[in-house]
C-alpha cells in the first residue's frame, strides 16, 4: 500500500516568487490523489480481479476505451493538419479519415461485445437521450449548457 500524504493543494504553495511553478510540490500533490490501483500492480492486479468477479469483460473494456482514444486522436490529427496545418482536403486524406474512423468503429465494437449491447441499441439510447435534452427536436444552446439532472 502506499503511504498516503495529506498535501493541501494552494495555488500559492506551488508558485515560487519567480512565478514559476514548482513542480516537485505539484508531483508529491499528484502522487497523493491517484489512486493505490493506479500506481501499485497488486493493487491494479486485484482491481482488475475484483472487477471480473463482478462480471466486468474487463479486457475488452480496456482494449475497446484504449482503442477508442488511440484511434480517435488519430482521426483528430488529419483534421488538426488540415484546419491549422495546410493539409489539403483530397481524397487521400478523405480516405485516411476513413480508414481511422474504421478503426474507432472496430474499438466501439469491442465495447458493444464488452457490455453485452448492440450497436443498434447504443444508437436507440443515444438518439433518446439527445430527444430529451433537445425537446424542439433541434441543438438549443441554452439546452446544451444549463442540463437537466440525471443529463449525462
């Protein structure tokens, strides 16, 4: 287990009068806050038992939620090169946007196989939850800022 410190997050303690953060304080303060299963293997090792016990499809949960942010960062850097960078909007790039997006799709799938749910219904659960926040049937900024309880 390890030794839990009790380190009181002051903006001012982590400034030294250089204005420059200090980064040896602000380590300590992160180390305090994570959690046992994220910095110690048994811990993460019986987490992750803990979690199959409970029926978890763990490994295709991790897979799928890695996968997922993996592949839709790399979706995110063609468009990023496109928009600030100059890359062309061709269909070599359109192509690639839709080789990645296989990609994510194929991580969404391990998802879908982990919790047991058809793409069908996770779309379903999706466009009810999207008829309830918009109830005019369209985006409504005031709707999108200021959710109803239980909005997720």
């Amino acid at each position: 287990m390890k030794n839990h410190l009790l380190i009181k997050l002051n903006l001012e303690d982590l400034i030294l009068t250089k204005k420059h953060i200090d980064f040896k304080r602000y380590e300590e303060f992160v180390s305090a806050v994570t959690s046992d299963a994220s910095t110690n293997f048994v811990d993460f090792a019986d987490r992750i038992g803990e979690l199959d016990r409970e029926g978890a499809n763990i490994e295709r949960l991790l897979t799928s939620g890695v996968g997922i942010n993996a592949e839709g960062g790399e979706f995110l850097e063609i468009v990023k090169k496109m928009v600030f960078q100059g890359k062309p909007w061709n269909k070599d790039n359109r192509k690639h946007l839709i080789i990645e997006l296989g990609d994510v799709m194929w991580y969404v799938a391990q998802a879908c196989i982990a919790l047991e749910v058809s793409f069908d219904d996770v779309i379903a659960t999706n466009v009810k939850k999207l008829e309830k926040r918009y109830p005019k049937g369209s985006f409504d900024v005031y709707f999108s800022e200021n959710r109803k309880k239980g909005d997720l």
